[in-house]
C-alpha cells in the first residue's frame, strides 16, 4: 500500500483501489487532495502490475466536491480567486490524466457525489453506483459554474437539453434516476457495490490492457475527429494491436475452445 493522508490507495492484485476516507467532511476534494490524488495517479500511470482502477468512498459520500469551509475562509479572507486558481489545477489534472490513462478507471459511487465530486465520476470509464447515491452539479446553486470538466463530460453521457437542464438548475437526482437518463452503468443495493465494483474492475484487470487503452483512446477522440480520420486512426490502431501477444493470445483460445490469458502485452 502505498501511504497517503487524504485517502487510502492499495493494490488489489490487478486492481489499483483508491478510498476517500475522511467521512465527517463527507469526502470533499480538499486542495491537499487534489494534489494527492493528481500524484497517485502518476504512480498508477508507471505501474504496469495495475491494469484497472477503482474509485470510491467512505461513509455517506462519494465526495461533496469542494471544500465549502475553505472556500468559505477564502471569501472571508478576500482571496476566493487566489483559491480556486490554487485547487481547480490539480483537480483539471486528475480529469484529464483519467481520460488519458491507458488503463479503464471505474467509479464505485457508494453516497453523494455533489459538484466536482460528480464530474470526478463522470471522468471515469465507467460508474457503478449504490442505491443510496445521489448526483447532484451544485455549483450554479453556489453561483458558480461547472467545474473539473464538467460542461465537458456530462453532455457526452446524456442529452444536451438533460445536460443543460442538470447544470442550469443543480437540481439532485436518484441512483435510479442518473440509471435511467443514461448517465451511469449500473445501480446496486448498498451492501452489492464494492464487490461488484471489484469483480467488474477484475474483469477489466484480466482483459488485453493494450487493447482497452487503445480502445479508450479513440473513443476520446470521436468528438473532436471527422469520420474519414477516425475510420483512418480506427484502422492504424487495429494494425498496431494485431502484432500484441494479447491478440494472438485471443485467436488461440479462441479457436482452441478456452478462456484466454491475456497479460498485458
């Protein structure tokens, strides 16, 4: 394990587990967090033996988002902007080192997931959530807007007029509700999370890791690329993975009538 204070990282055989675990202020993501949790995923990033990873939190929270003690200390001390200049570096580096991770990253969201506590789930791969989570973009309530990618990721998961309607009003919304809009995988009672989490993470520890990098990678790509250059990368991307021991792993058993064993390769 490796040791930080602003919440729990460990490595689960393949599986990279980090745990937010300071309840009592509902997981929030702390200036001292965002630059914790910006450095453990460059360590994830170096660690070939982590081949997925998994979000989640302790107590009622997936994480509340920002601090609102500090950021009220801020406006006291009349230096909100210096603040956020301060916090929102570290926290834009995590939502774009989890978009740029060759690695599927999974948010296991166990209560509520409030402002960039959402949009830290949104940048992930995939979202498993509790029956007891709620999301909620509360920044407009705050007279602030999105942050941590927000007006990025979440049209990319829903509607835009459900986008826009979510981050126009801050209004909260159900486990079951975020299931049915199309913004998360799958919703699961509170005891079933982690360790469906876990199997799914193990799962995705288990498939060819150069593939789903590779795979995670175009998909980043659809919005921003034509379709003549997205079928053209497509093809570059698939040339490059049939020489991966991966592949020729796969057409083995496949043929052979077996489960493969893919290491990464």
């Amino acid at each position: 394990m490796t040791a930080f204070e602003k919440f729990t990282f460990e490595i689960n055989e393949k599986v990279g587990l980090i745990t937010f675990n300071q309840p009592k202020k509902s997981n929030a993501l702390t200036v001292a967090r965002a630059v914790e949790l910006d450095k453990c995923f460059d360590i994830i990033a170096a660690n070939d033996q982590i081949r997925a990873v998994l979000i989640t939190g302790s107590g009622d929270s997936f994480s509340s988002g920002g601090d609102l003690d500090e950021m009220k200390a801020a406006v006291d001390n009349d230096n909100l902007e210096s603040f956020i200049k301060n916090l929102i570096y570290p926290v834009y580096a995590i939502a774009q080192k989890i978009r740029k991770l060759p690695k599927p990253v999974i948010a296991a969201v166990n209560g509520w997931a409030v402002g960039a506590g959402m949009n830290l789930s949104l940048a992930c791969d995939m979202i498993i959530a509790s029956e007891k989570a709620t999301f909620c973009e509360s920044f407009i309530n705050l007279g602030f807007i999105p942050g941590m990618g927000g007006t990025y990721f979440l049209p990319r998961h829903i509607s835009f007029v459900k986008a826009t309607e979510l981050l126009f009003t801050g209004k909260r919304i159900s486990a079951k509700k975020a299931y049915e809009i199309g913004l998360i995988n799958q919703v699961v009672k509170p005891q079933d999370l982690m360790p469906t989490a876990l199997d799914l993470a193990a799962e995705l520890a288990d498939k060819p890791t150069l593939a789903i990098a590779r795979t995670k990678d175009l998909l980043n790509q659809t919005y921003s690329n034509t379709m003549e250059e997205h079928l053209k990368n497509e093809l570059k991307a698939q040339i490059l993975t049939s020489a991966d021991q991966d592949c020729k792993e796969g057409i083995n058993a496949f043929s052979e009538n077996r489960k493969p064993v893919f290491q990464g390769k």
